[in-house]
C-alpha cells in the first residue's frame, strides 16, 4: 500500500504518519509539506519524518502529477489551518483548503487510488443554538476557514464513485500534544498558560461551547478512513468524528486543568461579549460505523499529556502567544522576512 499525506509536517501530520506506520508497517508513506512549520518542533525525540518512506517538499497548489503514481490513498491534511489565519489569507485559504484539495483528488482517482480522506471541520455549522447538531443538520460557516471546508467537501461529493471513496471527517477542536505543537488552540493554550504562569485566562464569559478531539485520536479516524469501505457509509461519507460526552464549556476545560494542577488560578471575563464561535455536535454516526476506531484520549488524558509534554521541554514562555507556537505568527514571520510573497508561495531568491 502506498499512502500520501499532505501537510505531514503540521500539528497532526506526525501522530498521523506514526499511526499509519503503527498500522501499516510495510506500508510506502510519502509525505508532501511546503515546509511553512517544519522548523516548529516540541519535542526531544527523533524527527517525526524518519517515520516516512520519502518526504516531498512541494505545495499542493502546484503538486507534480507524478507523485500520484501508483498511490493508493491520499490524507488531504494541507490546509490554511485556523480562524485567524483564514481572515488574514482569505484567498489563500480558499486556494489551499479547496481548491487544492478538490485538484489533487481528481488527479489521484485519475491516477487509480483508491481513497480519499479530507480532514474537514465541525466549523462549518456555525453558530449552532438549538442543540447538538448532526451530520443532517443545517450548516453554517461563520468564517473563511470554515467556508472553505464546506465547499471542499461539497465538490469532493461530485469525485466519489465506486472505485473512488472519499471520506470527509468533520473534527472537533483539536487538542493534546504533538511533535509539533500548536497553542493557538484552546485546550492547550490553556494548558501552555498554567504550566508557564500558573495562571489561565478566559477572554470569553466561559460559556461558549466546544467538541474536543486529542490529536491522537484523529489520528485514529484517519487511519479508519484510508481503507473505508463502501459499505462503511458510501462511496461518500462526511461524518463528524467524536464523543457526545466531549462537548464542553470553555469554562469546563479551565476547572478540569486545576484538577489535574492544583493552583492554577482561573480568570473570566464575565463582561464579554457573546462568542457566537459556540456549537454543540452529536457523533452517534461515527459510533455507528468505526466502533473499533473510537476516540480514546478523554479530556483528562489530554490535559495530562500536554502538561508533561511541555514540561519535557523545559517550556516556561509567558509570552508564547507571539512565538512559532503561534501559526499566524510562524508565517507572518516569513512574510515580514521576504521568504514568503503575499499568496503564501517561497521566494526562492535570497539576498
């Protein structure tokens, strides 16, 4: 079997690559990155890279046809990947997140793979009053980001067939530690906060509501994905991959993090406006159809991981929401050093 993976070298490509690995050890993983975070590390092991039969450094708006030969699968993970990176690059992240994606999964099917897996967004309902909302409910996407994956999957729909399966799963808000971490997350902007200061503070009046899923286990749905069968939802499937008991307020996730490091003392801003960035999701399809690949790592467990992983690396960075752990920050960097032009693209010319 021979899998490709794009945007291998952000915040979930390495927990996915060692998954795939995990699961398919003589198995050809080829990763494609352009390299934006490649420098991002948080950890003191190996490289995650060395996990991989081969990695390409390329963009994915202008990927080689020949790299789709004789691939079986590809994990479309490449994306302008948040809220305010999407508002900052809107048509990059239109680009990126779908046409990009919509291009390489009708050159894959044209080269014969077999599976298509689209890391989607339960973004794309909005604001989402009423209850949870299923994969039948009404969307709404609030933000470019979120548009950009519904749009995706939308004309992904239009490319699956019965040799061609596409998977779009619909994740939660990510959370748990990585190989290369993000802290422009909730959960472990949180956690980075009460390991550096001792302290977290809420923006929020607390109330907003967010579905979490640990890196790990996307990492899991991901590896349900590439060799989904039909029977397993249909040629096309876009499904929202969590736990029902892991919708939380976002005061929730402070309490639970004093649990686990008692001390920590909690902040909120009882005078906030409301955050219409609030959405409960219900995941009794993706129960119904992967109970062998469910979630696993619980708030808890995530918290827990986040803490000891940050404290492996000595990290103690009050001010990290300007540091690399910060993606808008990493490619603001390249813009303001000339390495990257204004559509996101290398300038391959140094001075």
């Amino acid at each position: 079997m021979r899998i490709m993976i794009t945007g291998n070298m952000g915040y979930v490509g390495p927990l996915v690559v060692e998954r795939l690995r995990s699961s398919h050890p003589d198995a050809d993983l080829i990763g494609v990155d352009t390299g934006f975070f490649a420098h991002c590390l948080t950890t003191p092991d190996l490289l995650p890279e060395t996990l991989l039969t081969i990695q390409h450094f390329a963009d994915v708006r202008e990927l080689d046809s020949r790299l789709l030969d004789d691939i079986d699968s590809v994990v479309q993970l490449a994306a302008i990947s948040n809220d305010p990176m999407g508002k900052t690059y809107e048509a990059v992240t239109a680009d990126v997140n779908c046409n990009a994606a919509i291009d390489i999964a009708r050159r894959a099917k044209e080269s014969g793979a077999g599976s298509f897996v689209f890391a989607s967004s339960c973004s794309v309902y909005g604001f989402a009053e009423g209850g949870p909302r299923d994969e039948e409910s009404e969307t709404g996407p609030l933000t470019a980001y979120a548009r950009s994956k519904l749009a995706a999957e939308e004309a992904l729909a239009e490319l699956a067939g019965p040799d061609f399966t596409v998977t779009c799963l619909r994740f939660p808000t990510a959370c748990g530690m990585s190989p290369r971490l993000r802290l422009d997350l909730v959960l472990n902007d949180f956690v980075a906060s009460a390991v550096a200061s001792g302290e977290i503070t809420i923006l929020s009046d607390g109330t907003p509501w967010r579905p979490l899923i640990d890196v790990r286990d996307m990492a899991r749905a991901i590896d349900w994905a590439v060799t989904r069968g039909a029977d397993k939802g249909g040629n096309f499937l876009s499904v929202n991959v969590g736990r029902n008991e892991w919708n939380y307020q976002v005061r929730d996730l402070a309490q639970a993090i004093q649990k686990v490091m008692p001390g920590v003392e909690v902040s909120i801003n009882t005078d906030a406006a409301p955050d219409k960035r609030s959405y409960q999701v219900n995941f009794d399809r993706y129960h119904e159809l992967a109970p062998n690949h469910l979630p696993q790592f619980g708030l808890e467990q995530s918290i827990v991981a986040l803490k000891e992983g940050l404290e492996r690396i000595g990290f103690s960075d009050e001010g990290f929401r300007e540091s690399q752990h910060i993606r808008l920050r990493v490619l603001a960097g390249h813009n303001q050093s000339g390495r990257l032009d204004e559509t996101l693209r290398w300038v391959r010319t140094r001075t």
